[in-house]
C-alpha cells in the first residue's frame, strides 16, 4: 500500500521540528566549544535561513492547499509561526553571542543588550530545554577567546564582490548633507551593511567609506542596466539580504570600532559622534516592522513612500508651497506670475500639461490584518516621472462598505457640498519637459495598533498612468483600469498579496477570473468646459488639486499678482506686504475642512450676486477678501479650533462643530449688522481669538517664495 501523502503543512511541521532539533544541537555545542567559533556561526546562519524560509512558506499556506479537510488550521498555522519566531529570536542571540563585541565607545548600549538577551534566552530556555539553564554563563568567556583573530580577519577594508548579495548600484547621485551621510554616484558600486525600516541604508563603497544612503537610490545588483534576472533569482538574493542582517550588523559594530581606534585620519575626528547617529536610525522600529514580522500585513505592503515625503521634509511636497510664486534665476523677477497689461488680470499660462481627470474606484484592495484598526483609505497623487515628484501631493480618501472591504469608493453622493477630502475630481498642472511625465496614485491606509496605540501609514499598492504616447502626444480623454503593484514605485516586479490558487491558470476562463483578482485602480480623464480652463491657466504652472477649488484658488492668484506686480513701490523692492489673506491662504490647502469652510461660506455670497458683479473683476476680490476675513481668518485664530491633525476621527469631528457651529454664528451676526465691513465680529466679547502674531497680517515674499 502506497504511503498516504502529507499536506503542505504538516511538511511545514516537519520542517520545524527538525530545525528545532539542529538548535538544540547548537545549543549543546556552544558552551562546550564543540568547533571553532567560525563554525558555529556558519550553522547558527544556516538555521536562520532555513527558519525565515519555513517562515516565508508558511505564511503562503492557505487552508485551500490541504489535501484533505484539517481541523483547527488556523490555530495550527499560528502555533507553528509562534515557534518559528521563537526559535528566529533565539538564533539571533546566539549570533550576537558568537560574533566578536562591538566598540568600546558604545558599552552602555551593549551592556543593555546583553542584558535583554539574557532575559531572551532565559525565556526560550524555560519554554523548551530546562536543562540549558547553566551554560549562559559560561558563554562569554568562551567568546572572548576568539575575539582578536576575528577582529584581525575583519579589519582590511575589502571592496564588495560582484556575486555579494548585499552588493547594489546606485540608481542616481546622491550628496549627503547631514553627518552620517554617504555621496555617492551613478554606477557606483556598494555593499549593503545594514536595512532599517526608515529607508537609510548603511552602506560601504569600494574605497572602505560608510554611511546612510537612502534605498530608493538603489538596485539590487552589480549593473545599472541589469533589468532581466530572473525571479528565482531576486528572491534568493532578497532572502540572502534578510537572512544576512544581523551577520552585518556585527560586522558594522567591528568596523566600526576599527574606524575609531585605527582610521583617525580618514574619519577627520568626526567618527564618533556620526556613527552615534547611525546606531540611532539603526535601532529605531516602527509598528510597521512589527506587523510584518507578526504577518499581520499582506506581502507587497510597505511604509508609504509619499506619506514619508509629506510628514519628514517640511512644506516641499505640499499645496501650500507649490501655491506661491516661483522666482526666477536671477531672482529679481516671477517665473509663473505676470500680469496682462491691457486687462489688469493674472496673464494666462499654458504648461506642457494641463488635464482633469476623475478617481472613481480601487478594486480587490486586500485589508490589513488582524490587530490593527484603520483610520483612514486613501489615495496619495503626484505628478511623477519615474524617479522623482514633481509637483504637490494631493490626497483623496476613500470611502468603503464593511460588507466589501476590498473595494474602495470615491466621490461619494451627499446632500449639500461634497468635502474637499473626499472629492476624487482633480487637476494636474505640471509644466515638465520629461518623455515619462505621469501620475503616481500610491493606495494606502493609516491605522493604530490595538495593542500598543502606535500609528502608522502602509502603502497597500501603486499605480501609474503615463500621460503621453511613445510620440510625445497627450494620452486620450477615457477610463482607464490601471494594475496596482506592490512595493514602492521604485520596486518592479513586487505584487499584492492575492488569493492562491493551485499551479498556474491555463484556460482563458481560469485567465479571465485571475485577472479580476488583482488589484485595479479605475480613472477617467475627461475635458473640462471653457470656464475651468481658463481660471485653470491662471495657476501655478505645477499644481495638483481639487478641481472644485479652482475658483478660490483663481481668485488668491490675483490677489498675489495685485499685491506683488501693481502695488510694490518697485519690483526690486521686498518689504513685508500687509495681507491677511496672501499670508494665511496657503494654510488652507493642507486643511481642507476650512478651505470646505471658505467654499460654504463663498457660495452663498456668490450666489445672492447678480451676473453683472460676477463680471467685475473688483467686486470679486474685494468680496472675497470680505468672505475670507470673516471666516477662515476668524477660525484659524480661534482657540476652540483644536490642531489639524490627519486620520484622527476625534479631532476631525471636533473641529467639524467648530468650524460648522462657528460660520452659522457669524451668518446671524452679518445679517444683524448694519455696517458692511463687520468689525464687530472681531470686537464681539463673546468671542475668544488667539494672543496676536504680526504674522497673521504680514506676507513675507522672500520667505515664502520658491
């Protein structure tokens, strides 16, 4: 009778009980010195690939692969990854335990890690052998004899092998501009030391330098053009790189302590105080590591990219910076900002793209895990031409049915003004001359850790809709379906976890319900009428927004031209403008509940004008420069009006009675004044206003300009 056949995970089973049996094995001969120190570190590496591989196959294995009907296999797959981890934490500190210490200038730090991995060990010991209790201690002496020749192996500064799976080319230039930082160039060669989840990299070039280098200026290989390896082999080496991370950062702790003590003159005496800050960036984790070493998160989800640019590098990538004027190269003129002399009126400029264009879903969009709880569906977008943005990052969120998690819904139909944040109708601006010139949508979600009540954002996917043909033509105005791939934009090949299905779909049928697994993004570009385009042309020359804030936006430019081309003594001349408005405006693209709030309040004045002050160009402004003041303004220095803070239901609602219980009073206050300017809104003593800040009226050209 043939042997009955074991499913894939009682294979995963056996898998873990035989690299259980090895580390107990390693367990055993460490104390006793059983083999040269060298040797046992080879096993304890070979354990760690063996174990994160078992790891990696398990959390594929879904119930639907059994061979027959397994009782409790979710309880058992968990168990099974619950010792899988134990036994990864303990070959790691059996790893540090072989491998030689680290510098003496860091023995505070390692006397604290010594002392959490005893607790480590103590607590594996008491879980599976008892009986290994007494040869921690011995441990430390045995290491220390073996200390110097390792030391001596290490110190020549070697340049990284070509077959190195740690080796990886730089993509394009980069020049530090922190301690710490490594400039590198395009082509050059470097070897991998240690990957943080921060995206910064310590890296070691041929000539024996280190220092951070972010990731995205890299490609796994020894070649710029290498583009057709195979997969097999990217996952081999991705394993190779994961598995290799703890053997590195040892071997950067010794070097390190070479570069102290022996390369002085290289370092400029700078050396201790710029790896302090690497081992700091070093030993940060975010609750993102966390989940994804607890499988909590679908593969192909990373930290967002685009959230990282718009929380850690200022006002760059937001509206707000791309809303005001662009000086020249000389800067003694404005590169985007002139007026028409014969009509007073912004001069119209016409960019190299210009196109409206509408989100209208996300399709099979996998939900995080268990143990988290998400605030916030999203869309991040951006003018992007493969390597760099080139324009703000605009956000739209997303709506959803609990019935139907995957699916992601935007421009949701309500009563009244849709809000800003949920409006999927945008505009692109971008005025770069680039052959790849696109739009990035990177998909993500902002959740909390029920656990622990960290936040974070993840990207669940990407995609990229490229805006002209091969012959440089504007793509047509239709609906498009874009794929959205995993990893980040500067990843290829990296898929959304979707569902598994026995080997390889052969038959179109199967193809067609294959397809319509994988996540989609659907899109439609579309014209926009006369009106649109021209107070369109009137904006900066790379902007992304709301296609319902045109008008408002407009009007800010004109008052921007008026007060920087028609009312400035000379154009030399960079004197601090008074302006509330010029000055607070920007604030409102990134809070786009009080920029809904200026669009409420606008509308209505608009609406009770007639066709021939719609026409004068003076009564606008000087409306809304009216409007302005006794809203927004009013609300952006009132002290019940808590913080802006993103993806925070509580502050959200908050601010909403605010903002909404805030303009109905002002709307019962104008209609009972007599004096058209309203002063007493800002005399009233029954409303509450910040300590004053010249800043609120004065608008600062040389500062805020790009």
């Amino acid at each position: 009778m043939a042997p009955k056949r074991k499913g894939p995970l009682q294979l995963v089973q056996r898998e873990v009980e035989d690299i259980k049996k090895k580390v107990d094995s390693l367990v055993k001969d460490v104390p006793t010195q059983r083999g040269s120190t060298a040797e046992l570190l080879q096993r304890c590496q070979e354990l760690q690939i063996s174990a994160e591989k078992t790891l990696k196959t398990l959390h594929k294995l879904t119930k639907a692969d059994e061979l027959a009907p397994v009782g409790n296999y979710d309880q058992r797959k968990q168990e099974e990854e619950r010792k899988l981890q134990n036994i990864m934490d303990h070959l790691s500190t059996l790893f540090q335990k072989l491998s030689p210490p680290g510098p003496s200038t860091a023995s505070g730090d390692a006397s604290k890690d010594d002392t959490e991995e005893e607790d480590e060990d103590d607590d594996y010991d008491d879980d599976d052998d008892d009986d290994d209790d007494d040869d921690d201690d011995d441990d430390d002496d045995n290491d220390t004899g073996d200390v110097d020749n390792s030391v001596d192996e290490k110190k020549a500064v070697k340049p990284p092998s070509q077959s190195d799976p740690r080796v990886y080319t730089v993509l394009s230039d980069f020049k530090g501009d922190q301690d710490g930082d490594l400039s590198v160039q395009r082509g050059e060669v470097l070897r991998i030391i240690r990957k943080t989840a921060d995206g910064w990299w310590l890296a070691q070039d041929t000539k024996g330098n280190r220092g951070l280098v972010p990731k995205t200026f890299l490609k796994i290989g020894s070649g710029v053009s290498d583009d057709d390896d195979d997969d097999d082999s990217d996952e081999k080496d991705s394993a190779a790189d994961d598995n290799n991370e703890d053997e590195s950062e040892e071997e950067e702790e010794e070097n390190d302590g070479d570069d102290v003590t022996g390369n002085t003159e290289k370092t400029s005496g700078a050396s201790h105080s710029n790896w302090s800050t690497v081992r700091k960036a070093l030993s940060e984790i975010d609750a993102t590591d966390v989940l994804s070493a607890m499988g909590a998160i679908p593969s192909g989800f990373r930290p967002s990219t685009l959230n990282k640019l718009l929380t850690e590098e200022g006002v760059t990538y937001r509206g707000s910076h791309y809303i005001q004027p662009e000086l020249s190269e000389s800067q003694l003129s404005f590169r985007d900002l002139f007026l028409d002399p014969d009509t007073g009126k912004v001069r119209a400029r016409q960019v190299r793209i210009s196109i409206c264009f509408t989100l209208w879903s996300c399709r099979m969009i996998p939900p995080p895990g268990v143990g988290v709880q998400v605030l916030s569906r999203h869309i991040h977008l951006c003018a992007f031409d493969g390597t760099q943005v080139l324009s703000n990052i605009h956000t739209v969120r997303a709506t959803y049915n609990s019935k139907s998690p995957k699916s992601w819904n935007f421009s949701p139909r309500m009563t009244g003004i849709l809000p800003t944040l949920l409006d999927g109708d945008c505009f692109l601006r971008c005025n770069s001359a680039s052959p790849d010139l696109g739009i990035l949508f990177e998909v993500g979600v902002t959740f909390i850790r029920n656990s622990t009540g960290e936040r974070g954002d993840l990207s669940c996917g990407w995609a990229f809709l490229k805006l002209t043909d091969d012959t440089g033509h504007l793509i047509p105005n239709r609906t498009y379906e874009l794929p959205v791939n995993g990893g980040t934009p500067y990843e290829k090949d990296v898929t959304v976890e979707a569902p598994v299905t026995r080997g390889s779909p052969t038959g179109v049928f199967q193809q067609m319900l294959q397809s319509r697994r994988q996540p989609k993004l659907i899109i439609k570009l579309k014209s926009a009428n006369s009106h649109i385009r021209t107070q369109l042309s009137l904006l900066p020359d790379n902007l992304l927004h709301c296609l319902s804030c045109v008008d408002l936006l407009a009007l800010h430019r004109q008052l921007l031209a008026d007060a920087l081309l028609m009312d400035r003594p000379t154009m030399q001349n960079a004197d601090l403008i008074c302006s509330p408005v010029l000055s607070t405006f920007p604030v409102l693209l990134d809070q786009l509940d009080l920029m809904d709030a200026l669009r409420n309040a606008w509308m209505d004045v608009l609406n009770n004008m007639s066709r021939a002050q719609k026409r004068d160009p003076s009564h606008l402004k000087e409306e809304f420069t009216k409007v302005y003041l006794s809203s927004v303004y009013f609300l952006l220095h009132t002290p019940s009006l808590p913080s802006y803070r993103w993806a925070d239901p509580s502050t959200e609602m908050q601010r909403a009675r605010v903002i909404y219980s805030t303009l109905d009073a002002l709307k019962q206050t104008q209609h009972t004044s007599s004096s058209s300017e309203n002063p007493q809104v800002f005399l009233d003593p029954n409303n509450e206003h910040l300590a004053f800040d010249i800043t609120e009226l004065t608008f600062d050209l040389l500062s805020v300009a790009r």
